[in-house]
C-alpha cells in the first residue's frame, strides 16, 4: 500500500549555497562577472557547471552551451563525466553534438555494453537508422570479442523493432529473426540510464490503485544482478506499461550513497508514449540524482 506522499522533483532543489549569488544576479553583465569569480574556486566542480550552464540559458544560449562544453574539457578522457554532458545536451535536444560525445565515450570504453547501445540509440535519433541497425545486430548476435551483450539485449530487441517497425523501407533486414519483424507497439516505455555503475537509487512506481512496486539498484539487495551489470558496463534499465490498470501512475526516486564534485550521479529518464507506433511521442529529462536524498515524484503518467 502507498501512504506516503512525495513532492514533485525540483530540478534546483538542493542547490550549492554559494550559487545564491549567481542566481540573485539583476543583469547578465553582473552574473559573467559573479560566475567567472566563482569558476575560479570551483574548476574542476562538474555540478557548478551544470548549474550555471542551466542558469544562463536564460540569458544567453550560446554562453550556457559554453559552460556545459567545459564538461567536456575537464572530463575529456572520463565517460563517467562525458555522459553528464551527453545526458544534457539530449535534454536540451542538442543532438548532434551528443552524438560527438557518445562516439568519444566508445572510444575510451569499447568494453562496455552500454557504450554500444548509446551509439545505436543516437544514430536513431540522429535519422542515421543504417548506422543503428548494424549496431542493433552486432548487439543481437552478441559475438563481439570486447563486449558481453546479454544484459542489454532486451533492451536492444525493443529498439530494433522499433526502429524496424517505423523505418524497414530504409534497410536490409533478412539477416534478423522473423519474430523481430512483428508489429509492436506499447502504450509507454520508460529507459533510465545512469552515468555511475556503482550509483545506488531505487525506483518506485505506485498503480492508480495505490499499490507500488520497487526496482533497485542497490547492491546489498540486487548483487547477483548489478554485479553483472556493472562487470559488462550496462548503466540503463527499460520499463514498459501496458493498458492493463489504467488511471494515473506515479514514477518515484530516490538517491542513496556519496557522490563527488568530478563524478556526481546524473540519471536521464526518457520516456516514450505509444512507443514504436507512427504517434509516438519522447520526453527527455536530465535529473541530478545526487542531489535526490529524499524520495521524489520524477513524472506522473496517465494510462
């Protein structure tokens, strides 16, 4: 039974005190002058300039587009902090250069499951749907020397029906099964993906009838399995919700362990409605898990 109540996710929540300062600024010629003297005390803090990057959009576009290309500067050879940056530059539907990115985090983590998968999912939304569905099915065959597969293949099996499904007049698809060529559709599909492997967080999902249910990704309670995920580099899970209990749903988090100033824990939550059909709908968000201590209300879906 769900009891509680849960305020809905403020993306400022949390937010480092001394930022007041920038955030209390009365012109944009004040705030650069305010967040150059704090730049100077916070270099190497990914979360200061995520923050800024964010305030200034308000502003000034390409200065905030500069700030957040300083992610990438200090984190150039650092997945974990090249991913902050990609999860928000897709949150800000900048998707080219999220592309550049996910291309550079394959480089410096060819090993890793999800390195694969991210680049299969951004050429998909980058229309580069020849590029995706080699990666698709060199992922399906799981015969790839470096990588394990098997834990993002249910992942995968829903994408390339997607993408199948929308685009088989662009590709050559005889070399995949015949169950893949199916019709499938799905009333929402929710992906989390995380940029830490050792990040812990649980998410609770709470029926229109007040029931929930949890997933975890906390290691004392769900060893086996993110023992598994982490030794082949998998930081994502899919959810998908079907018709079966319609009414609205709520999709709750909430952050448990430390985090630090070069690798805070970012999450993106996409979430796809009619997912793989010709209405399909994608919603990105960009969420500073470390900041979530107490449980949050990330989105409310109605079924």
């Amino acid at each position: 039974e769900y009891t509680t109540s849960s305020f809905l996710l403020d993306v400022n929540s949390n937010r480092p005190d001394y930022l007041d300062r920038l955030w209390n600024s009365q012109s944009y010629a004040e705030a650069k002058k305010i967040y150059y003297n704090l730049r100077d005390e916070h270099a190497l803090s990914i979360p200061f300039y995520s923050y800024s990057a964010d305030y200034f959009r308000m502003w000034d576009a390409n200065f905030s587009d500069q700030i957040l290309s300083t992610i990438a500067e200090i984190g150039f050879d650092n997945p974990q902090a090249l991913l902050v940056m990609a999860f928000k530059l897709e949150d800000r539907g900048n998707y080219d250069r999220a592309e550049s990115l996910y291309k550079r985090i394959f480089e410096l983590a060819p090993n890793a499951a999800q390195s694969h998968l991210d680049l299969a999912r951004i050429y998909v939304t980058n229309k580069k749907y020849k590029e995706a569905f080699e990666v698709y099915k060199k992922i399906l065959r799981n015969e790839e020397s470096e990588a394990d597969f098997t834990e993002i293949k249910t992942q995968a099996i829903s994408e390339i029906q997607r993408l199948l499904n929308l685009h088989r007049s662009e590709l050559t698809y005889k070399d995949v099964p015949d169950e893949l060529l199916s019709v499938k559709g799905v009333p929402v599909r929710l992906v989390f993906e995380w940029n830490d492997p050792q990040s812990e967080f649980e998410l609770q999902f709470v029926s229109p009838k007040k029931k929930f249910s949890k997933w975890k990704h906390i290691f004392r309670e769900n060893k086996e399995e993110l023992t598994a995920r982490v030794h082949t580099g998998v930081l994502s899970k899919e959810f998908i919700m079907d018709n079966s209990m319609p009414g609205e749903w709520l999709v709750n988090i909430q952050s448990f362990g430390d985090t630090s100033d070069l690798n805070p824990v970012f999450l993106k939550y996409t979430v796809y409605t009619n997912y793989g059909l010709e209405n399909e709908t994608k919603k990105v968000q960009c969420v500073r898990l470390y900041n979530q201590k107490e449980k949050v209300t990330l989105d409310k879906i109605v079924l």
